[in-house]
C-alpha cells in the first residue's frame, strides 16, 4: 500500500505506542522524526519518512512477519483515530517532546529498568515514557 508520510507516520505512531498515552505517541512521533531530521550517522541516509520506517529491522510495526510467523500487529491493520493524525502532524510541524531529547532509539525492556546504552554504545538512556525507554545518540553513532 502507498501511504503518504502523514499516514505513514500516524500508522506507526498508533502501532508502536498506542497505548502509551499523548506523551508516549508524540515520544515515537519525534524519534521517527529526529530520524528523518538527522545529518551525521546511519540515520543520515534516510530523508523520508517512508525510508526511516521501512528500514530493515528497526520497527516490528513495519514488519509483516516477525520470527516466521505472521505479525498481526502490524501498520496494515491500524485503524487510526483522530488523536493519531494530530500528533503526526504536531511531530511533522517540527514540534518533539523537550524532555526526550534527540532521541533516535525506543524499545520496550519488558521489566521496570532500562538499559544504560541501547542498540550498543550509540545510544545513551534519556527518560522511560510509558512502558518505552528512549536513548540519545552517542558520539559513537557518528562514526555508524
């Protein structure tokens, strides 16, 4: 399917945090959108929203099958509501959550600590929004 990047973005903002309130929407809204906005690093390469959220194995919500097996919670099967268009454009209007930073990387921990550094050494812990650790890039991520 062709979404333009507006849809796009409020699929995987409602796929990926749905659940986690305003404040854990607009988090996954700003780092799509510190991805797309990023000039040094792996990121840097990606421009569009398209490309950030379809880059390989970063979002299991762009992802259609997960461990072989079908991924039923996946942007396809979104459906959006109001809350979910307004916050990508609140994050595509350049706006981001000031607590978070410049934050390029999320996941879920399944348990109550984060991990300091996540994927690796290129990104340093910033806050947990909801059930969502967020991590800023390192000087090391420059050189990814």
């Amino acid at each position: 399917m062709a979404y333009s990047e507006l849809e796009l973005l409020a699929r995987i903002i409602k796929c990926e945090a749905g659940g986690e309130g305003e404040n854990g929407m607009k988090a996954v809204a700003s780092v799509v959108m510190n991805r797309v906005h990023v000039t040094y690093g792996e990121y840097s390469r990606y421009k569009t929203v398209h490309q950030v959220v379809f880059q390989p194995r970063q979002f299991v919500c762009a992802m259609e099958t997960v461990g072989g097996s079908y991924n039923a919670q996946n942007i396809y099967n979104m459906s959006l509501e109001q809350v979910h268009w307004d916050i990508a454009e609140w994050a595509m209007a350049g706006h981001r959550l000031t607590n978070l930073g410049t934050a390029l990387w999320f996941f879920n921990p399944y348990s109550p600590n984060c991990k300091p550094n996540f994927p690796s050494k290129v990104g340093s812990f910033v806050i947990r929004i909801g059930d969502h650790c967020f991590y800023n890039p390192t000087a090391a991520y420059a050189d990814t």
